[in-house]
C-alpha cells in the first residue's frame, strides 16, 4: 500500500512537466510550420487554391538528355524528336512533326533578343521551309526561351515549355489555342500544380488514342537527371479538395501513390501503358535496323528514309531501293544461266548466250541508273 501511495505522488509531481513538455513540442510544431509557411513561394501558395486533380500511375528517373525515349507517343497523332537529329546539325531543343510529316514546331534562338522563339516550318517538293515565328507564340506575354512543343491532334492546342516572370521558377509548363479567325495563337495559360514546380518542367504531351499523358520535371532530381511522370488525362480540370497539409503533398507530388483513386482506373491505364510501351519497342527495334546505306558525304552516311532533308530526295530513294531490288534479282538469274552454260547443249547455249548478253547490258544500266540517282541525292543532300 505504502509503494502505490508513493509511485501516486510521483505521478502527480511528473504530470505538469510532461504537460509543459507536450504543449512546448507542440508549440515547437506550430512554429516550424509557421517558419515553413514563411519560406514558402507566395505564387505556390495562391496556386494551391486551384491544384488540378491528377492520377499518376507512374514515374520513371532518367537522364535528362534521353527523356524523350520514356515518352511513348502515338505515331499516328505526331512524333518528337531532337534538333540535332532532325535537322542533322548542331542544335539544342525538342522538334515535333505532325502526323502527316508535312509540317514541324521547334524553337531557336532569335537573333535580335537572343531568346529561343517557337519556330513553324513546312515541307515542300524541294524541302523544308525556312522557320517561320509562330505569330501570337513570342515574347509579348512575359514570357523567354520558348521549347518543348506538342501540337495536340485537333491542330489548335499547342503545350511548351518558357520562363516567365509569372511562372514558379525555371521553365513552367504553359498551354495556348489557335484562333481560327486570326491565325494567331492566343494568351498562354500556365499549366499551375502539380505540372510545375519551382525547378524545370519542360515537356507535355498527350496519346489520345491510348488515354495516356506524359510530363516532365526535374524536381527533386540531381544534376543531368529527371523524371518522366504518366498520368491519366482528364476532360476538364477538377480541382482537389483536402486540407493544405495534403494539398502541398499533392501539388509537390511527394508521392505518387496520394494520387491514386480508382484502383480499377488506374489498373486499366497501367496495362494501356505496358502496352503503349511494347508496341513502342517493337517500332523503335524496326525502325533501328537500317533500311540501306548511302554516304552522302565524307562524315555523313544516310539508313532510312527520315534522314533526308529534301522531298525530292525521299522520292528518289525510293526509286533507287527498287532499282536496286530489280538489279539483285537479275544478276541471280544471270549467276544462274552462267552456271547452267557449262553442262547445256550446243542449241541450248546458243540461246543462252543472247539471254546472258542481254542480261548484262540491263545490268551495265542499272548501275548507271544507280550511280545517277545517287549522285542526284548527294547534290540535294549536301546543299
């Protein structure tokens, strides 16, 4: 009796300093997230009343020089790629090409501001025009250092990336419509949270035909990484609707798993994705065996039909592939009668000798075909 009146008393005598200590790390909390709040980008704060509503099912690191291949587009609603490869010469920024091939969007730096501009160029008969500025696409709005662009398949929705004195920091991810009436692309919108970030966030893209889309940041990453996010693409904005704690996680996208909802959605996208992806490898496999070898110059030697620059080039090349099957299909009928001379009869290799005498002049003829055209290609090539 005597032990429990004293561990009693004890207990009494320890109450108010635990007390004190709870409501002092309690205070301690309060004011690390006051501090926290302080610190905070104001533009991030005001754009938490408005963070869209989105289902990452996935994000992959990679470097940042290779994003675009966990990009896995649908050929039939336009391609990216590089300046370097597109243009075959030196060259930063992201180049997209409709689904036509007929007409590109790419950014360069514009000589009189020195700030990259989004640039629309056309394939005509003898090539590529020259750039041409999107009109209503500049710097007008605040905005520099245009890049990354993705014309959606309705042809009026044009996604980039730019730098702005509005934006959070670094490139911010802005979206702009084409006036029909005007021809001019109309006031960019940015994308606001979670698609940017107080880091880069440089590339949107949409495959309608799968129900997948795609962004891209560095947030969070080292120095020549960054991460490739799929998520599901919605209609129309839906705003999220927590308390700010969980708000700032989603907008910061801590974890892409908050996102989640629908487990029977978002299993439904993760296979389109696999998908997506299979048929992707299996185009890039196809595309990565050369269809042919043709050196245009000393440091240049040309494997499928995407390298030429020129129209007129592609169509050429074309009739060489054919004159060129035309050609290896008679010199095995020659190699063949050749063989057959020497155990034919004297009657049969009198016919023979007009059949291999006219044989070797068609031959004799393609190649001359073959050195024309080529030599043709060169000279548009190497303009």
């Amino acid at each position: 009796m005597k032990r429990k009146l004293i561990f009693l008393i004890c207990l009494l005598l320890a109450m108010p300093f635990a007390t004190a200590d709870a409501q002092r790390n309690k205070r301690n909390t309060k004011k690390k997230a006051k501090m926290a709040l302080q610190d905070e980008n104001p533009k991030f704060t005001a754009m938490l009343e408005s963070l869209a509503k989105v289902t990452i099912i996935d994000s992959t690191v990679v470097d940042s020089a290779k994003f675009l291949n966990d990009i896995y587009t649908n050929r039939e609603e336009g391609r990216l790629t590089t300046y370097q490869e597109f243009f075959k010469q030196e060259g930063n920024g992201i180049v997209y090409v409709n689904e036509l091939g007929n007409r590109c969007i790419y950014s360069k730096v514009d000589e009189q501001t020195g700030s990259r501009l989004l640039y629309q160029s056309d394939l005509l008969a003898d090539g590529w025009t020259e750039g041409e500025p999107l009109e209503g696409s500049d710097g007008n709005f605040g905005l520099y250092d245009f890049d990354c662009p993705y014309l959606m398949p309705d042809g009026m929705t044009l996604y980039f990336c730019a730098r702005g004195s509005d934006g959070l920091g670094g490139y911010d991810i802005y979206r702009t419509r084409l006036d029909s009436k005007t021809g001019k692309f109309l006031r960019p919108e940015s994308l606001g949270l979670p698609f940017n970030s107080e880091r880069d966030d440089y590339m949107y893209v949409t495959d309608e035909q799968n129900q997948l889309a795609y962004f891209v940041s560095n947030r969070r990453q080292p120095n020549g990484k960054t991460c490739v996010y799929t998520f599901i693409p919605f209609e129309s904005r839906t705003i999220v609707t927590a308390d700010e704690e969980k708000q700032r996680s989603l907008a910061r996208i801590d974890r892409i798993a908050d996102s989640w909802g629908d487990r029977t959605e978002l299993d439904a996208a993760q296979q389109r994705k696999r998908a997506a992806v299979e048929k992707a490898h299996a185009q890039r496999a196809r595309e990565s065996k050369p269809d042919f070898q043709l050196v245009i110059n000393d440091e240049t030697t040309y494997t499928n039909m995407g390298d030429f620059r020129a129209a007129s080039s592609r169509t050429q090349a074309k009739e060489l592939q054919e004159v060129k099957k035309k050609l290896a299909t008679l010199e095995q009928a020659l190699a063949k009668k050749r063989n057959y001379y020497s155990s034919a009869s004297s009657l049969e290799r009198r016919d023979l000798q007009q059949e291999i005498l006219k044989d070797e002049q068609q031959v004799t003829a393609y190649y001359k075909k073959i050195h024309a055209i080529e030599k043709n290609i060169r000279n548009a090539e190497n303009k």
